[in-house]
C-alpha cells in the first residue's frame, strides 16, 4: 500500500491539507486511509508540517473504531522517518501510549503495534536508542506470555 510514496515526492503539499482534514472523516474507512497517507508523506515534509499536524493525525491512533486506530498506529512510525525532531516526537508518544493504555479496550494490540512500530523505526534508522527503550518497555510487561509476545519482535538483530 502506498508504494508510491517509498521515496520522497514533491508533490505531497498538494494533497497534504487534504489529509490533514480527511483525519476527521465520518467515514472511519476514510479517516484510517487518511491517516496511513499523511504518515507516509512525511518524509516529503521539507516545511516539517507534520509537527504542527501531529496531534491531529495521533488522535487517530484513538479512534473509536479500533480498526481505525490499529491501522494508523500500524503506520505512524512512518513519521519518525521525516527527520530527528519527528523520530523523538514519534518515539515519545509511542513510549507514552505504552506505559499508559492499560485501561484501553485491546490494549495488549495497541502495546504490540507499538513493539512492531518502533521495531519498524530501528530497522530503517538503526538507532540503538529506539532499541533499548522498546526492549525497556518490554520488561515492564508484568505478563509473561505477552512479554515473550512483545519480545519475538526484536528477535534476529
């Protein structure tokens, strides 16, 4: 999906105000695509537009149809790829979701897609940070069996 936006493309600003209001969609379909899109575009962000619409898109990763949520928290770690400030920002609100979602409906989902995003991140960036906070988090996991879940995720570095 989106394999058009593998590379940087100097078209995204033509869409991105687009997506930007897509995220509120009262189609969840819509919302979830949007969504996913906005996340890959942002590495074609030379404005860094996505800092300010971040919390937009984040919103998102929250929407009451979990569907919707689990696919743009599947691709969010795409907006870590823009460049440090949006891989520090991306990391600290993936951290934070982590350590505070236990009292969201599958929040056992949520901590995986999380693992698997930040997993993700470290394959394309290879920053050893973004590893040892996501294997930190893992050892915060009072469950065995999902801790061993988590830790699959990171297995063949």
């Amino acid at each position: 999906m989106f394999s058009f936006t593998k590379e940087e493309v100097d078209w995204a600003y033509e869409v991105w105000d687009q997506l930007v209001e897509g995220l509120t969609n009262s189609d969840n379909h819509k919302r979830s695509r949007y969504a996913q899109f906005l996340s890959h575009l942002a590495k074609s962000d030379p404005e860094k537009r996505i800092l300010q619409d971040f919390p937009a898109l984040w919103e998102v990763t929250k929407d009451k149809k979990f569907v919707t949520a689990r696919h743009s928290l599947q691709s969010i770690w795409k907006v870590g790829l823009a460049g440090p400030e949006q891989k520090e920002m991306v990391i600290n609100h993936l951290v934070n979701r982590f350590m505070n979602c236990l009292d969201e409906k599958n929040y056992t989902l949520v901590r995986f897609d999380i693992i698997q995003g930040l997993r993700n991140l470290y394959d394309e960036v290879k920053d050893e940070e973004i590893k040892l906070k996501a294997l930190s988090l893992i050892e915060e996991v009072d469950d065995p069996k999902y801790q061993k879940k988590y830790a699959k995720v990171w297995k063949n570095l």
